[in-house]
C-alpha cells in the first residue's frame, strides 16, 4: 500500500479509503472514462503548473528513497494520439548530476492537495537523452489504471485456440511455410538448411526510437529499460543487440544478487510503491533481467514502469523483487545496474502506459539444455527461459551462443557437429541433426532459430516451447569441400541403367587439396524415353528442387503441417550428395495429399473446381551419398533415355 515517508495520518487515512471502496479495489479499475478514486489518485486535469511533490524510488540496494519534484507544464497528445505527459523538474537523490535514470521508470510521484492528501499523480516515464538538467515526464495514473482491465487474465484468449476470422478458407487451403518462418535475416544462417525461411525481416522499432534505431535526443521518448546482463559473452550481446535497441531496451554488464548484510534477505523484500520492479526474462547460468520500479500495489495487483517493455498487450512474464547495485551516471544516460530477487508473481499487460501484473503464481519456464564438447572437454550449461513467442528464440540464441563461446572464440579451422531437440508439448518434437564446417555457428543457428521462430509464429494460435536440448562438438579441423568439376561418363542411357558422376572435390584448408570420387544412380527399369534433368549436388540444392517439383508439401494449414515441414526440412544432413533426377510424370495433389495415380481427365476436373489448394507437382527420383565433408556446390546435367540406343 501507499507509505509515503513521514505521513502516518495519510496512510491511516489511505486504508480507511481502501476498507471503504473494498469492492471497488479488488477488482480491475474502473473503465476509462468513468469515475476512480479521487482521493488516492489524481486526474491530470488537476495538475497547474508549479505544483510541488515528491517521488520514490531505490538508487542502491532495496531502501525507498525520496525525490522531490516541480510539475512544469502538461503536454497533451505528448506521445500518442490522447495521451498526454506531465513535465517535471526533479531534485535531490543527486538527480542534479545522474540526470533521470534508466531505470527510475514506474517511479511514482505524489502531489499533497489542499486537504492534506498526497494523491498520485502518475510514474516517471518519459525523458531526453543527453540533458543537462533532470527533466523527465510522468505518465498520468489515470492512462495506466486501465491496463489492469483491459490485461486481465480472465480476459486473455486461449493461446491454442486457432483464429476465428477465416471467412475466405484461407488456412485450410494451406500457407506457404515461408510466410510464417521470417525474422531472421539479421542472422547469418545463409549456411543452413533454413535460409529460404528467413527472407524477410520483422524486428519492428518501437515508437521509443528512431528510423535507424537510434534514440532522438531532441524527441520526448520513454526511457530505456535496462536489463541487467550477467554471464553474458560479447559475441552473444552482439547478435541480440538490434533487436532490444529496437525496442528501446539497454543491455546492462552485471553481475547476479548476493545475499548483503547491509540489505534485507531476498524473502523479506515486496512490492511496493517505489521498490525495483524486475522482470526476470532469463535464468541458470546466466541472468537477464528488465529492471523498473513498482508504481502501485492493490491487493495482488501491480503497475509499473509507466511505459511498455515491449508494448505487446498480452503477456506472460515473470514478476520479481529486484535490487539496485549502483546508478552509473553517463552524460549521455545514466542508467541503474540491478539484479532480480525473489519471482512473486506474472506480468500479464504490456501497453504504452505501464506494465500489469499479479502477485502469486509464477509463470512455467522453459529449460535450455546445452552441452558443448570442446578442447576442455564436455561442459553442460544450464537456463531457464521466458515462455514468449517474440524473445524466447532470442533466448536461445543468447544462451546457445553464450555456451559456445565461454572460454573462446572458435578454432581458425573447425568443424562444429550438432543436435537440436525442440518440445513443444502436446503439438510435437522438432529435431535435427548436421554438421558444418569453416561458417562459425551460422548454420548451427539457422537450424535452430528459424524453425523455432516458424513454429512460434503462426497464425495457428500459441505454440510454446517447453523444452530446448542443444548438444554441440567442435573440432579444430576443417572438413568441407567444394564441388570443383562434375562429369557424367555418358549422356544417353537404356531404362535399368546406372548413370555415373564423377566429381573432382577441392577441398578446404585440407590435403589433398583435391580429391575424386565417382557417384551411382540407377535408372527405373520401366523408365519412358525422353530427356531428363540430374541434379547433382548439396542438401540446399536438393531442397530447392523439391520445393519447386513438390510445392503442396511446403503449405501448412495448422501446426502438425508445419512441424511436419520443419522435420522434413531438418531430415537432410549436409554431409551427403545428392543425386536428383526430374521424372517427366505429373501429378495433382488436394491440400497436403498427393494423388500420382489420377488420370489425366480426372485431373482436369479436379483443376476446373478453382480449388487455390489443388496444385500440380512432379515425381523425382533422389539417391543419397554420405561423405565424410560437408558439401558445396552443385551442377545439372541433360540426360537422354533411350531404350534403342546402340552401343
């Protein structure tokens, strides 16, 4: 509840309003535009100028400190369309030389009224990057009362349930797998069997920033959210770093809290107003935490920040105590260096004007498993992660790449080996299994990050990720090789025949520096003459092919479709060769079903219906080829059959 320092009678006076309105605060605020609690809050039709009041808020350890502060304007529509931001001038707590702190966001500020009251006016929210004096701007209580409301969980729908808005069968006739899987194109996975899922890029700035993803000093934007980062390698901050700029969110070096005895024991600190408001996104072997301040508790309900993390609506994140190391004043932005405490509870709401959420039971987290084998041996690693559609691949990301990189960078020549399990509950396993070589963990990532990103943003409802197992090995030696020369011993064949390729291998870093080796495929016995392309080469080439000879296997109309498809992609190591040769024959297939068999009249009819989910398709004949490398390169040839041919 309300304490502000030195007001034994106002907080009296706050519990008799809170016994009196019991009711009325136990459940969410009221709807906006109606009437709410006057003598706890006030409206910012009631803030002039020179208004005087004071703040709180923690600058070290978990103690409540005061500030104190002149309102200086009210500016309507300051930062979206009807909102409106109270200006203030603060003092004290040696705001004359940090400035407004990263992380004082959800600080609450009370104005005394004529009675006596001191009444809540809103959260420091707002401020400039590189002021002289500290300037900041507070969001009003009353555009952050409703998000208690709006964000209730009992209003949340059910994450499985598929969309409802379907008039046109857009879903049951099937989505291409490539308008789910993007994302990723700030990644280098242009090694992995998945980059043509990640041709397009959805990290969307925040309001907070601008165009380039750099804070405008000259524009009133919400202050950044530290997230305290201990046990986190450069490397890794590096590939996450754009996108929580974009989303106005300052990667802070830290270090984990430890039991102090200059503060209270974990257990012993709780939300309150002004105390560390902390959102723990990661755990285990290395820690990220969001740190904010509590604006207000009622009963079990909590605001703060008054601005959004990632200003999604509906979440799922976990709520905690949290603590202040030190405030590292900056010219350009001072920020607080904090670590979470105690998990008390779910941040449900994340909207423009604050963060909700509910004291009491916590959210399940989702295990990250990573074992890495290396010159030290075999080390484990151990995380537990936010359960989000949006940072949970980021997660990943962070503690895959912070579990290779502990101790080194890789070997200038190496070879990294992997397994990926992905659970995601009831919907199914993703798995896969490959090696690369000479491209760092490009396609290690590819191969991870990008069916995790499908598979948790489809338009089929929630997918949420229960487990992540990462079992990599690094060996300091290159095993790759590229496609030099390719020749077939003969162009024209009889049906039942063997074709032969033999390929010349110029091979990477290793000796011999070229190497040959001679490749099978049989021809069908009953094989029609004719002309037919051979396709001689990579997993990505072969993928390529069978995307465009088979696309009804590519559509996905609900989750066990796309899984399916993620498999199917992840179901081809890149340490064979593959020999792929076009069939003349041409199919139909309704939806994901092929039907090879149906005459070609029959097809016609089948066409002439203007079903958009009945789609040609070719048969193929595919021979695999282990090798002992990963290969690169590939060649197409122009072979004829001819059951007459003489020789």
């Amino acid at each position: 509840m309300l304490k502000p320092r030195g007001s034994r009678r106002s907080h009296l006076l706050t519990l008799a309003v809170i016994a009196g309105l019991a009711g009325w605060l136990t459940v969410a605020p009221a709807p906006a535009g109606q009437p709410f609690d006057t003598s706890r809050y006030m409206l910012v039709e009631e803030i002039e100028r020179g208004m005087t009041g004071f703040g709180r808020t923690v600058i070290e350890g978990t103690r409540i400190e005061t500030f104190e502060f002149e309102v200086i304007s009210v500016m309507h529509n300051a930062f979206e369309a009807s909102q409106d931001a109270i200006l203030i001038r603060a003092s004290g707590l040696n705001l004359e030389h940090t400035g407004i702190v990263a992380g004082m966001s959800g600080s609450p500020c009370y104005v005394v009224d004529g009675q006596g009251r001191e009444r809540l006016i809103g959260a420091v929210a707002f401020g400039w990057s590189m002021g002289k004096d500290p300037l900041c701007g507070v969001q009003p209580i009353g555009q952050m009362l409703d998000v208690a409301e709006v964000r209730d969980p009992a209003r949340r729908p059910r994450p499985t349930e598929p969309p409802n808005d379907d008039p046109a069968g857009v879903f049951s006739q099937g989505v291409p797998i490539e308008q789910f899987a993007n994302g990723c194109t700030r990644l280098d996975v242009q090694d992995s069997r998945f980059n043509f899922l990640a041709e397009q890029e959805t990290i969307r700035p925040s309001t907070r920033q601008s165009a380039s993803g750099t804070p405008v000093a000259q524009t009133l934007q919400p202050l950044p959210v530290p997230v305290a980062v201990s046990g986190l390698d450069m490397r890794a901050i590096e590939l996450v770093q754009s996108y929580f700029n974009a989303a106005g969110i300052m990667l802070v070096a830290t270090g984990g809290a430890a039991p102090s005895k200059l503060d209270p024991t974990h257990e012993e600190v709780t939300l309150e107003p002004g105390s560390v408001l902390s959102i723990p996104l990661m755990s285990g072997d290395l820690n990220l935490d969001a740190i904010g301040t509590c604006t207000d508790v009622i009963g079990d309900r909590v605001l703060g920040f008054g601005h959004g993390l990632f200003s999604r609506g509906f979440v799922e994140l976990p709520l905690a105590t949290g603590m202040v190391h030190m405030v590292f004043p900056s010219v350009a932005r001072s920020f607080k260096v904090g670590s979470s405490l105690t998990t008390v509870g779910t941040i449900f709401g994340d909207e423009q004007t604050g963060v909700f959420g509910l004291q009491g039971k916590v959210p399940p987290l989702a295990p990250l498993e990573v074992t890495v084998r290396d010159a030290r041996g075999l080390r484990a690693f151990r995380y537990e992660m936010t359960r989000d559609p949006q940072l949970t691949p980021e997660l990943v990301l962070i503690g895959v790449a912070s579990s290779i990189f502990n101790r080194s960078d890789l070997p200038e020549n190496h070879t990294v080996r992997y397994s990926v399990r992905v659970d995601f509950g009831e919907l199914g396993t993703f798995r896969t299994s490959n090696f690369t070589s000479q491209v760092g963990i490009g396609g290690l990532f590819g191969d991870l990050i990008v069916p995790l990103m499908t598979m948790t943003r489809t338009p089929f409802g929630q997918a949420y990720v229960n487990l992540v197992a990462v079992e990599v090995s690094i060996e300091p030696q290159a095993a790759a090789a590229m496609m030099h020369q390719a020749r077939l011993r003969r162009d024209v064949y009889r049906p039942g025949e063997t074709v032969t390729v033999d390929v010349e291998w110029l091979n990477e870093q290793t000796r011999p520096t070229y190497t040959q080796a001679s490749y099978a495929l049989e021809l069908p016995a009953d094989l029609p003459d004719g002309s037919y392309e051979l396709l001689v080469g990579s997993a990505s080439a072969h993928l390529a092919a069978l995307r465009a000879q088979r696309p009804y296997e590519w559509y996905a109309s609900n989750f066990s479709d796309v899984l399916t498809i993620l498999n199917h992609i992840g179901s081809f190591p890149e340490n064979r060769l593959y020999l792929h040769l076009k069939l003349s024959d041409v199919g139909v297939a309704l939806g994901r079903t092929p039907m090879p068999d149906l005459p070609s009249f029959r097809q016609k009819i089948l066409a002439d219906t203007g079903r958009v989910d009945v789609r040609p398709f070719r048969e193929s004949l595919v021979v695999e080829h282990d090798t002992d490398f990963v290969v690169q390169g590939e060649k197409t040839f122009t072979i004829r059959v001819d059951r007459g041919q003489l020789y």
